[in-house]
C-alpha cells in the first residue's frame, strides 16, 4: 500500500448535513452583539437628531415668539399722556399775594406743561421754583412776555420773530421742543401772545384794523415756522397755545387789500407778504392755514369767555374769549376746560388736585382766566 496522504472528500450526505446543522453558539452571539451595536448607534442617532430638530424648533419658536410679542407691544404701546395749560398771569408776578394767587390756578389743575404770558425780566429768577414738578423754564427778554414752564426734558428752544429789516412783532413767539417720553415723537409747542386787544381802554368789542392786522401777520410767520420745523422733523407733534387777543365771534375785518393805518410806530412789513391778507374768522382761519384744530373750551357751565369784563382790569368792557389752545393732527385730546372758581361746582369736569378754589381765586390771579387740556401722542 503506497503510504502517500491525500484529502478526504465529504460524501453528498456529509455535505447537506452540514449546511442544515446550526452555527455554533459564539457566531450567534457576536452576529447578535454586531445587529445590536448597530441598531443602537441607529437609535442614538436617531435621538441625537430628534433632539437637535427640537432645539432648533424651540430656538425657532422663541425668535418667532420674541419678535412677534415685541412687534405686537409696539402696536399696542400705551400712548403718552400729558396736561398743557396756559395762562396770561397779568403784569408779571412782583407782587407776592398776587403770585400767590397765581401758582394756586396752576397746582389746582397740575399741568406737566405750563404757558405764560405776561412776564417780566424780574419774574426770570423766580419761575424755576415757582410751581413745584415744573422745574424747566424757556424765557424771553423783556416786558411782558411768554415763558413755559415743564417738568419734560427741554431739546431745544427759541423765539420767533420777523426778519431784518421786516418789524412786524411787538412781542415775539416762544417755542420749545420737548421729550415728552414718547419712542419716536417730541412735542413743539408754541407760547404765543399776539398783538393787544386793545391800545387803552375802555376796550369797547369792536374792530379794530390796525391790530388786526399785525396779528394776521404774526400768524403767517407762525405758520411759515411749523412748516419750516416739521419739513426738518416730520417726528414733531405741535400745541400752539396763548394769548391771541381775538374772539372768532367778536366784529372782525375779513381781509386787507393794503397796510392799514394806526398799525404800531416802527412796524415793517415783510417784502415777501401778498395782498390781499385774509383775516377773518380770526383765528379759525389761521389755525387751519397753519394745519392746527382750534379747541372751544368752556367752563364747566358752558360759559366760554376767559377775561373779566372789568374787575380786575377796567380797560376790559366786555367778556370775551381770546386764550385758546390749537393741536396738530396726531395729538389725541380726551378733555379741555376753561378753569373758573365762579363756575356752580368746583369739582366738576376735568380732574382736579387740591382743595376746591376759593370763589373769588380766579379774579384774584388774573384778568384772564386758565385754559388746559388733557392730551396723549400714541
């Protein structure tokens, strides 16, 4: 027998039953642990994704959220809110009764913004401490003129008048531009004391062309300003607010071909002025030239006048109403008021603070009396 080695070869028998016997328990147990690491890593994955997809819509949300909540407080932002009032305090504060008498009108309606209009260079020093939460001032140089009064920051202020070699003021127009709190809006306001009633009394209620005149003018120049400031700012809300000297139901000239005579020594019209000069109804005419709504306020007894008819200024024949207060389009007002401590009820109409005034109070501050408005910018 040749003693060579060779390979058996299984038989058919041999080779079925070894594909049909089952894997050995060790190949079973890595081919599970290798399924199981993938399905795991799988599932890992899985989570980490989810998780970052939720992160990601969360972050989403919350920009969503942020934006949309700070979108939506600036549509619904409250506006801001303010008390203007203004008052022609009669031939300066010197006397201390009567500036008593005066400050007692003012705290008595509690303005944050407060116009005057008589005062004097002597009454500068006192007007910083004169109502208390007022402490900002803009004045003028010279004999009864306005002031303003505020507790807001003051931006910037001036006075208007005619320019060289124009003379056409008496006595020139504050203005002032003031934060009033508001995000994107400050307020101008305008103090404003207009050419006299009348030169001496007795004042009878008639018309008088040579003052009427002048006022026409003045109000053309204050006009001219509001456009000119609100071309360079269109962000400005505007109060005019003053003595106008003019009662829209008293005899008015309607309009003026020419100069007329009497006008004031040294007036010099402004080359650039056309004729005719429409006049009447003074000063509805001229708040609607000048994109302004006139506000009619009355006591709270309907009585519409704010000077005396002669007590305390003899020169004064007949009540009328020549203080006013005029706003611009954007200024929302909730209430306006003649103050009066004659009217039936002291505590009536707009909101008060203090005591209740005196009967007598009003005339003892002044031959005019106070006019105010509740207002709000949004």
């Amino acid at each position: 027998m040749s003693s060579q080695s060779h390979a058996t070869q299984p038989t058919t028998d041999q080779r079925n039953e070894a594909r049909e016997r089952p894997c050995p328990a060790s190949k079973l147990q890595r081919l599970a642990s290798q399924t199981n690491s993938l399905v795991g890593r799988s599932i890992c994955v899985a989570i980490r994704t989810l998780a970052l997809l939720i992160f990601v819509g969360a972050a989403v949300s919350t920009v969503l959220t942020t934006t949309m909540s700070t979108v939506a407080a600036k549509e619904t932002s409250s506006p801001v809110e303010f008390r203007i009032g203004f008052f022609n305090i009669y031939l300066g504060l010197a006397d201390t009764s009567h500036r008593a008498a005066v400050v007692r009108q003012i705290q008595r309606t509690a303005p944050d913004i407060m116009g005057l209009s008589e005062i004097n260079n002597a009454d500068h020093s006192l007007l910083p401490t004169l109502v208390p939460g007022l402490p900002n001032v803009v004045t003028q140089p010279g004999g009864l003129q306005p002031a303003l009064l505020t507790r807001y920051p003051v931006l910037s202020s001036g006075s208007l008048g005619s320019t060289a070699p124009a003379n056409e003021f008496r006595r020139k127009h504050l203005w002032a531009v003031l934060d009033v709190g508001h995000e994107s809006r400050n307020l101008l306001v305008y103090v404003v004391h207009t050419e006299s009633w009348c030169y001496k009394g007795p004042c009878a209620n008639v018309k008088r062309p040579a003052l009427e005149f002048p006022r026409a003018i003045e109000w053309m120049r204050l006009k001219q300003d509001i456009q000119a400031k609100l071309k360079q700012d269109p962000n400005l809300d505007v109060v005019v607010m003053g003595d106008w000297n003019d009662d829209n139901r008293s005899p008015q000239t309607d309009a003026f071909a020419a100069q007329p005579d009497g006008v004031f020594s040294g007036f010099v019209l402004g080359a650039d002025i056309d004729f005719p000069v429409q006049h009447a109804p003074y000063p509805d005419y001229q708040c609607e030239q000048a994109g302004l709504r006139l506000l009619e306020s009355t006591d709270t007894d309907g009585n519409r006048n704010t000077v005396w008819a002669g007590t305390p200024n003899p020169a004064l024949q007949t009540a009328v109403k020549i203080d006013y207060i005029a706003h611009s389009e954007g200024i929302k007002v909730a209430g306006h008021e003649v103050l009066n401590s004659e009217v039936s009820d002291p505590d009536a109409g707009l909101r008060k603070y203090g005591e209740p005034l005196n009967v007598g109070d009003s005339r003892a501050a002044s031959d005019h009396l106070m006019v105010f408005a509740d207002m709000a910018i949004e």
